[in-house]
C-alpha cells in the first residue's frame, strides 16, 4: 500500500460511508486526489477496514496545508 507525504500539501477528499446518516453510520473508504512533487495530480483509494489505512490516514490528516471536501458533515 502506498502511503504518500502529504505535508503542506493540498487535498481533495471524499468518504464512503454504511448508509447516509451522519450519526449512525460509519466511514469506511477514503480517496484522496492531490499534486505529487512533478505537479501531476494523484488519486488515491484507501479502505479504512485494511491494514493501516486508518492509522495512516489520521496521521496524515494533521499535516494537509488545506482539506478541500464536498458533502462531508
């Protein structure tokens, strides 16, 4: 699994989720689009169930310069 460096970086995320209550239901997946060091855009999918994924992915939550979301509560 492939685990960028997304420090200072900018990032575009969308999740997926059981159902679509906020409250009730969970998030399971996660992907991310965002510009690698040669400027080409990156799109990646991480089910949050595997692995390190979760771990990561709150890790590397911490170090984004900007989240950029559509429909996330």
């Amino acid at each position: 699994m492939e685990y960028p460096n997304l420090d200072g970086r900018i990032v575009a995320a969308d999740g997926e989720t059981t159902g679509l209550s906020w409250v009730h239901d969970k998030l399971f997946g996660v992907s991310i689009s965002f510009r690698d060091e040669d400027q080409q855009i990156k799109s990646l999918y991480y089910d949050l169930r595997r692995g390190r994924n979760l771990e990561w992915f709150r890790w590397a939550m911490k170090n984004v310069k900007l989240w950029v979301n559509h429909y996330i509560k």
